[in-house]
C-alpha cells in the first residue's frame, strides 16, 4: 500500500524548535524527490523545502536559514527540522513523493506556533 504519514507536529512557543517526519511505504523511497508543503487557514498550500534523490536541497526563502530538510534512505524517511519557530508558520505540514508523473500526498500534521 502506498503511503505518506507525518508526525511530529503539535504546539510550540514562538522560538522554539519541532522535528516533523514523513515515513513512506509502498513506494522505492530513495528513488523519489521529497518535498514539504505546508497550508495556513485561508490560504493556499505553498512549497517548504525540497530534498532530490541525490539530496540535493531546496528552501523557501522565508524558512531557509531556520529549517533543515533531510532524508534517510534506509529508513524511507525523510525529516524537516524546524528551529527558531514564528508565528507565521502555524500551518497544517504535508509531506510530498513525486517521480516522474507521479505526486504523492500525505494527510498532513498541524503545527502551531503561539505563547
């Protein structure tokens, strides 16, 4: 069965830090680009982070200096860690496969970032 789960979401004060996961199954993870998204309440989902096959990395400007994505082959996972936490990241997390024609979508895990 294919399969995309994230975890590690929850609530954080502004500052601080979450590790998210994505754990994929049914799929030969290694051989598929990786991606984050992420979708604020009332707006349109937008692009995270990117890590390819040869985990080459790719950042949204907002997050670059503060995320680190990064991918283990072995386990089919792949991580998004995520310091230095804002407000304006509050958003639901969806972790993205794409090989070819194909895009992959998990079900998300809500982050929110507030005191």
């Amino acid at each position: 069965q294919v399969q995309l789960v994230e975890s590690g979401g929850g609530l954080v004060q502004p500052g601080g830090s979450l590790r998210l996961s994505c754990d994929a199954s049914g799929i030969v993870f290694r051989l598929y680009t990786m991606a984050w998204y992420r979708q604020a309440p009332g707006k349109q989902r937008e692009f995270v982070a990117s890590i390819g096959s040869a985990s080459k990395t790719n950042y949204e400007a907002s997050v670059k200096d503060r995320f680190t994505i990064s991918r283990l082959n072995a386990k089919s996972t792949m991580y998004l860690q995520m310091n230095s936490l804002k407000p304006e990241d509050t958003a639901l997390y969806y972790c993205n496969a794409v090989l070819g024609g194909s895009s992959l979508w998990g079900q998300g895990t809500q982050v929110t970032v507030s005191s």
